[in-house]
C-alpha cells in the first residue's frame, strides 16, 4: 500500500469507471471522469493533512500500478474509523481486497491506535459481506434508509472489529 500521487490519474479513472463500484458506493457515479479522479486525488491528500482520512492505493508485489484503493474516514472523538475498499474488476475474488484491507486494520488498530473500525455495504452486495466477515468484523446491523444514492435512500449492513478482537485473530 502507498499513497496515491498525481501520477496515478489513469488508475483511479480505470478503477471507479466501472458500473459496478458505481452501483455499490455512494461516492463514485459515472461516467467517471479525469476531473473526478483529480477531485478524488486532492480530496485525499486534503483529508490526510486535515488528519480526517488516510486513503491508500494498494498494489500487486512488484509492481506500483494501483488495481485498488482502502481507507479509512477517522473519527477522533469517538477512536474509531470506517473502512473502505474497492478493486479493480479484473483483480477482484482473489484474497487480494481482504489483504489490503487486513494492512489498513493492522495500521488502524497499532499505529493509530484506534477502538474500533467498521465498515458497511449496501444489502445488496454479499461479496463486499465476504470481504468484512474474512477480516472477522461481527454483522452489527442494519441502518435502515442510512445512505442516499440520488434520490434514493438506502439500508446499509454495518460490521465492526474492536481493537482487542483484532488483536486476538493476529495472535492465532
């Protein structure tokens, strides 16, 4: 994982251009455009120095093309975070989400020393579910018309890890 730069314009049009990142975030409508990647790209580097967000483009060993992103929006008065990810389509059901994800809880929980991550998905999309039950977040709930897509409100699952459950799963 690195953060993302200027250079990696392409990437971030590449990845969120996709119907289905657009169908499953509240953030990313298409078509995704140079301009939107750029608003993406100072967004990130804005909340990292404001110390709201740190964002990461994560890349496959060997290799600085990012075929994904993870992040986490911080909440300091409460020590915790929400967490979120998206993969590219064609490195997408192969462990690589989970593990990027895995990194960013294991930076969240020792250096940030977060209490708790959570994370959340439309009811809609088990496989983003999969990704939050392999990092071992316990199923919370259900946030009834929590998010807004357009016009529409939505329900959302919410999952969660604590820090001393985190912990617990490194230590198996």
């Amino acid at each position: 994982m690195r953060p993302w730069q200027e250079s990696d314009l392409e990437a971030i049009v590449a990845l969120n251009d996709d119907p289905e990142i657009e169908r499953n975030t509240t953030s990313v409508t298409l078509p995704y455009t140079r301009e939107k990647g750029m608003e993406a790209l100072a967004k990130f580097a804005r909340s990292a120095m404001e110390g709201t967000g740190i964002t990461r483009a994560w890349c496959l060993l060997g290799s600085n093309e990012p075929v994904g992103g993870v992040g986490l929006l911080l909440n300091a008065k409460d020590n915790n975070a929400e967490l979120g990810y998206s993969t590219r389509r064609d490195h997408r059901k192969a462990g690589y989400t989970t593990e990027a994800c895995a990194a960013m809880l294991d930076w969240a929980f020792g250096d940030l020393g977060l209490h708790k991550v959570f994370a959340r998905h439309f009811v809609w999309n088990p496989a983003s579910e999969r990704v939050m039950d392999n990092l071992g977040m316990l199923h919370e709930g259900v946030q009834r018309e929590h998010g807004k897509k357009g016009d529409l409100y939505l329900d959302l699952c919410c999952h969660a890890i604590l820090a001393r459950e985190w912990a617990q799963r490194q230590r198996r």
